[in-house]
C-alpha cells in the first residue's frame, strides 16, 4: 500500500522520543522508501523569528503579522537544517510539489518571502527537517505496530491546535487515547 497522503500516528509504545505521540504528514512513499513532516512538535521559534534570523529580504511589506505567529514544526531528524512549507492551494513555487487536491509542500525560499503578506498561501505550516524512512523500513514499523495510519485530513494540519492533532487523528479513526496500550502483542 503507498501511504503518500496519509498520517502516520504514534502508537503509546513508540520508543523513540523524538516520535513519542506524533502525527506524520507522508508526503511521499515508493519502492525506494517513504518521507513525511512531523506536524505537531513545535520547536521554541515562531515563523517570524526564523525569518528574521535567516534574513528573508521582501519585496512586499507584512500585512498579516499574525500568521507569522505561529511556531516552527520538527519536522523530522533528517536534514534539520532544510525547510519545509506544507500548504494549502495550488500555489506554486520553484521548488513545490503537489502532494493532494489540497496540499502542496515548497522546499525553495521563494515561499518564504511572502509569508506574513496577502499573497501568503491560504494556509501554511514551516517545519524544519523531515522523517525519512529507507526501503521497506516504514512497512516494518507497521508490522511492528509502532505507527496507525488513516488518510490525511487538511483540518487536522490547519484547523486543529498543535497540542490536539495526535488525539485529533486517533478520534478520525475512531479510537480514544484512553483506550491504546503501550504493550505490544499479536493473536
């Protein structure tokens, strides 16, 4: 099965802590192996801060401060240095690819020079780094029922607050928190 657009959602058994109770957004997922954004650790820097640090130069003056509010995702270990901006609408960009009907992910820094303006995409979040998985290795950690997978839904990414989106994503497929064990086990 190709989970490209799907979630990947953290068992409570995951051992990792860099994964303990996360979302996963996979952007895509083939023979060769799978990469996705984590879409709910945010790290201590909202949007603003790291453009400022990374001196985006503007054309166009600010004129929604507000989304630039918003914190920096962990997207992931790999490359923790390399941005990513998951957004919604078909904006495109030097460097986006069009993963569904509603989202696209931009690697170039052309997107970043517009943030906070009204030529902003319709909804965005900016992850640093990406999770990455070689071939075969993500279908192992399913078989070893670290992770639960449903389609994705762009509301849990925009509409949901951070800290909800991992029991968000358990309630779509219809599971409460409350009710996974951390104990690992087969029939």
């Amino acid at each position: 099965m190709n989970f490209k657009n799907h979630f990947l959602v953290a068992m409570p058994s995951m051992l990792d802590d860099r994964f303990k109770h996360s979302v996963i957004y996979v952007c895509e997922h083939n023979e060769d192996g799978a990469m996705g954004l984590v879409i709910n650790q945010p790290i201590d820097i909202s949007v603003a801060n790291m453009l400022e640090q990374i001196e985006v130069e503007r054309e166009i003056h600010v004129t929604h401060p507000v989304s630039l509010d918003q914190p920096v995702l962990f997207g992931g270990p790999v490359s923790e240095d390399r941005g990513f901006v998951l957004h919604k609408n078909r904006q495109e960009f030097g460097s986006s690819i069009q993963l569904s009907d509603a989202l696209t992910v931009t690697t170039s820094k052309d997107i970043l020079s517009i943030l906070g303006t009204n030529d902003e995409p319709e909804q965005f979040i900016v992850a640093l780094g990406y999770s990455g998985w070689d071939a075969g290795q993500l279908e192992q950690e399913l078989a070893e029922n670290s992770w639960l997978t449903i389609e994705a839904d762009p509301t849990v990414i925009f509409d949901t607050p951070i800290n909800e989106r991992w029991e968000k994503a358990l309630k779509q497929l219809g599971i409460s928190a409350l009710n996974l064990s951390s104990d690992i086990g087969h029939a």
